[in-house]
C-alpha cells in the first residue's frame, strides 16, 4: 500500500513544496518545475490527469476554499497507484493545498468489476460502454484544461463478414478478430484506444490530422493483408473529426457510420470522413422518413404523366406516369431526393403501388368521360417484383377500377433483371397471363445483356438516350444504336427512346426505324389536370418536329 500526500503550492511564487517521502515514491525528480510536467515528462501520470491537476491548482487559485475530488492514477516505484486529490486554499492565502488520498485498493476493486463491463471478452479492447465511458473522461479532461487535441472517432466492420463466419467456422473467426484488434491496438499505441463494439464493427479514437487519420486506416489495410490467410480481407472506414463541444460519443460513433455507409462495399475508397454534405444528406433522410406515411395517407403522391409521341406522325401513341411529391411546406421534392431513400428502406414498394393504383383510377376515370384512351406504363423496380404477392398485389387494384390489363403496361428497370433472370422470367410470365404488356425500362443504362432479351419475353424495350448522350455523329454511337433497333426488329420488339431532348435525336432515331419518342422534345411530365386536357379528345397530335 502507497502512502497518501500533502502538496503545497505558493500561487504568487509558482513554487510547489513537496513532504519528504515523495522522492522514495516516485522515479522523478521533484524541482522548480511545475508538478503537472514534472509528472507528465517522466511519465508518472497520463497526459490528461496532468491537465486535470493543473486545472484544480487554477481552479483553486481563483476560488477561496475551493475543493475537488478528482481520482488521478500515478505510477509509483511499485507501479500504478490511485488517489483522490483535492485542492483547498483558505481565503485571504496564496498558499494551496493538494492533498493526495490513497484510494489504490477502493479503485482495484472498482475497476475489476468496471473492466468486466467496459472490456470485450475475446479481444481485450474497450467495449462499446467502456469505449464511451473512455471518450467522456478524454474529452473531460480536455475541456477543464482550456486545450484542444483534435481527436477522430473512426468506424470500420468486415466487408461479407457472415460469409467469411461461414468459411472459417466459430474458433476461425475468433481468431481473426483477435488478430484484428491486435493489429489495431498496435498501430494506435498509447496515443489512443480502441474498442469491438460488437461482432465484426470495431472503433479507434486517435488524435491526429484527417491525413494523419487516413494514413493510418490505410496501416491497417496493410496489416491485415499480412494475416495468413487464402483470401483478401476489405473493409470501409467512416472517420467522425471531433471538432465540435458537447458532442455525445453515441453521436460520434453514429457520424462515422454514416461517413462509413456512403463507401460502404467500395474497393477504391478506403475511408470517408463525415462533413456538413453527409450532415445535411442525413438530416434530410431523416426528415423524408419521417414525413414519407403521412405524405401517402394525404395525397402529397400525385401522378404525372409524360406523353409518347410518333415521331412520324405527331400522334400520342402512350405515356408514362411518374411520381412528384408536392410538400405543402417545401412545396416540389425531387425524385431523385426521395426515391433513393424510399429504395433503402423499403417504402419504395408501397409508394410503387399507390401510383400503379393511381394510374388505374385515372384510365377509369378517361373511360367514364369519354377521353381519348391510349396505354399508360407504370414503374416497377427489383424491391418490387421480388415481393412475394406482387401479382396479386396489382391486380387486386387493377380489378378495383374495372380496367382492362391492356392498357396498361408494367415497365421493370433492367436493373431488377441483374441475378435473379430467371426468377424475373417467371414475373414476365405470370403478367403476360394476366394480359399485360411487359416493357423492359432503361435498357443500355449499364446492365444491359443480350441474355436478358433471349431469357426473358419482354414486349417492348425502352432505350435510355443517355446511352447516345448529345453525340448523333459518333460513329460508335450511331452503330451501336442501328443494331439494338434492329435487333428489336427481328424479336419483333417495338422500341420507345426514352429521354429525347434534341430534333436531331428524333430524326435520327427515325431514321433507323425507331419513331415513339417520350422527352422534353415533344413533352415535359404534365400534371393529371393538363394531361386529361391533353387527351380530351382524339385530336391530340403534336406538329411533328422536324
């Protein structure tokens, strides 16, 4: 057991007075330095419990009878040693008393059962409450001190980890993960701690730059392709910079995942830093989120439709309805916001759904009055054709409104097509039965395959003009498009180009034998309102351009 102790520290004079046995104690030499560096240079207290003691002689000196119970570990002759230091100075005095009380066999006995709780079992780092419990006390520590090291709180998990459970079987993938905490405590050293939050998602807290910080996530890539292993480990790193007050250490850990989950699966980019564009891209998620069922229950969902012309003719020939979100507050939300949020967390069916039941109400609708009724296409994408009651999904809304599967065609994204051909054939099918028509939407938007065509029986391809982008002399472009229409030809396959904004576009596509065009060229999306007057009567051609 130490001995406790009774420092003096003179405020005026900056001295500090120290009782004999210090120097048996301590391998340090007490002089006319300050004892929060004397303890700091010969690394007998951690950096933070230095400045903690400095803070209480100052705190101590500005407020008569001030006292505190701060609990600071010094490392003794014997080893570490925990006290309780308080500092007291009697008003109208200079003069300050530090008074350490040795609490070493109070705190053992705490910290063994505190271990347990903060540790992780298996890899012997901090766990997620001994990680959070271990911020805190750093970020304290800084505060009181008046200075700022800049510290980052970084994120990362295994890339496929239930596969490589799978692989490597129970005591296999222990072992990785112990080698993977060893590699992470080494490379941080003492200048920070790390932590396995739970399974495969580990943290590190490190001062440094961002550049510092991304030097080290790349050491550990290094690292862990140095184990002894037949395969390549990969991971992502989402890093949070710790520059702001009174943040929360759930709050840190939530930033880096976000950082983390926006390369999440890359091969190139090792690791994201979170910024005020991840900040507002979340903060908007949120928000779509958590508006997304009241928007649906009060009609904010309204169907727009995009006309299809001949380009031959001027005759609207089809059309397709899109969705617009028209906010009573932020008023015209763009699709390209909210639809991949509703794609991840799965209201993009119900949305999908409401729209296709949309578009039946209004072909019921144009029936009843007399309108001009042409085929209107909807959109659905893999989230929904792998619903497993998708057909009787539509067709209970269709039977709803009495309208004739013939007029309307069901547009499935070739993207939905990408692993699951053969499941998507058997859709296909199952909607031709129903009597819809099945159109293959965005072909030639970088998952085409000639296999999708022979595999599955689509009846009309829509072909995405990014493919041939403003270049209508490219002789590449120009080839390339001759033979997809061509092709469709001989499968008999009429094709609609989707997203013609130039003349020349269309009279190029004519040429090659393709006329239905849907684009800003004859017709931006119109509202239900302008559409229905669009349609009123058969007398609805357009002047052709030319």
């Amino acid at each position: 057991m130490s001995e406790s102790l009774l420092i003096k520290y003179d405020a005026m004079e900056q001295k500090f007075s120290y009782p004999k046995n210090m120097q048996n104690l301590f391998n340090a030499k007490f002089d006319d330095r300050p004892l929060w560096e004397i303890l700091r240079d010969n690394d007998t207290a951690s950096v933070e419990d230095c400045k903690l003691i400095e803070w209480a002689c100052s705190r101590a000196h500005e407020s008569k009878d001030f006292a505190n119970n701060l609990q600071i570990c010094l490392t003794t002759k014997i080893g570490p040693n925990w006290y309780l230091v308080s500092a007291v100075r009697p008003e109208g005095s200079y003069l300050i008393t530090l008074n350490f009380i040795d609490i070493n066999e109070d705190v053992n006995r705490l910290n063994h059962f505190v271990h347990l709780s903060e540790s992780d079992v298996l890899t012997n780092l901090y766990s997620k409450k001994g990680l959070f419990s271990k911020i805190e006390h750093v970020m304290t520590a800084q505060m009181l001190a008046k200075e700022k090291t800049v510290y980052s709180l970084v994120y990362f998990d295994i890339t496929r980890f239930r596969s490589l459970s799978d692989f490597l079987g129970r005591s296999g993938i222990e072992i990785l993960l112990v080698n993977i905490a060893s590699a992470v405590k080494a490379l941080v050293g003492d200048k920070g701690f790390a932590a396995r939050i739970e399974s495969d998602r580990f943290v590190f807290f490190y001062p440094g730059t961002k550049e510092e910080i991304q030097a080290l996530a790349e050491k550990l890539v290094e690292a862990f392709d140095k184990f002894d292993l037949s395969f390549h480990i990969n991971c992502n790193f989402g890093a949070y910079i710790c520059d702001e007050e009174n943040v929360s250490p759930q709050i840190m850990l939530d930033r880096a995942i976000v950082a983390q989950n926006a390369i999440k699966g890359s091969y190139s980019n090792t690791i994201n830093f979170y910024d005020e564009k991840l900040r507002q891209k979340m903060i908007t998620e949120q928000e779509i989120t958590g508006c997304m069922d009241e928007a649906l229950e009060k009609g904010q969902f309204v169907p727009f439709f995009q006309p299809q012309y001949d380009h031959s003719t001027g005759n609207i020939v089809g059309a397709e309805t899109l969705v617009r979100w028209i906010h009573p507050v932020k008023g015209l939300i763009s699709p390209g916001v909210f639809i991949p949020i509703f794609e991840s967390n799965g209201f993009i069916t119900e949305l999908d759904l409401y729209i296709f039941e949309q578009t039946c109400r209004f072909i019921r609708e144009s029936i009843d009055q007399g309108r001009h009724i042409i085929p209107i296409s909807t959109n659905f994408s893999r989230y929904d054709i792998f619903m497993p009651d998708f057909i009787q999904q539509l067709e209970t809304r269709r039977q709803k409104y009495n309208v004739d599967s013939s007029m309307i065609r069901i547009e499935i994204t070739e993207s939905a097509v990408v692993g699951g051909s053969t499941y998507t054939a058997e859709i296909v099918k199952k909607l031709h039965d129903c009597g819809y028509t099945v159109e293959m939407d965005d072909f030639g938007s970088g998952y085409s395959s000639l296999n999708v065509l022979k595999d599955i029986e689509f009846d009309i391809i829509k072909l995405d003009m990014k493919f041939m982008s403003t270049d209508t002399k490219s002789e590449r472009s120009v080839t390339i498009l001759k033979s997809i229409v061509n092709m469709a030809k001989w499968l008999n396959m009429p094709v609609i180009a989707e997203g013609v904004e130039m003349v020349e576009q269309a009279n190029f596509l004519e040429s090659i034998g393709c006329t239905t065009i849907q684009g800003y060229l004859y017709s931006k999306p119109l509202s239900e309102q302008n559409f229905t007057a669009l349609i009123q009567t058969k007398d609805s051609a357009r002047k052709v351009l030319k």
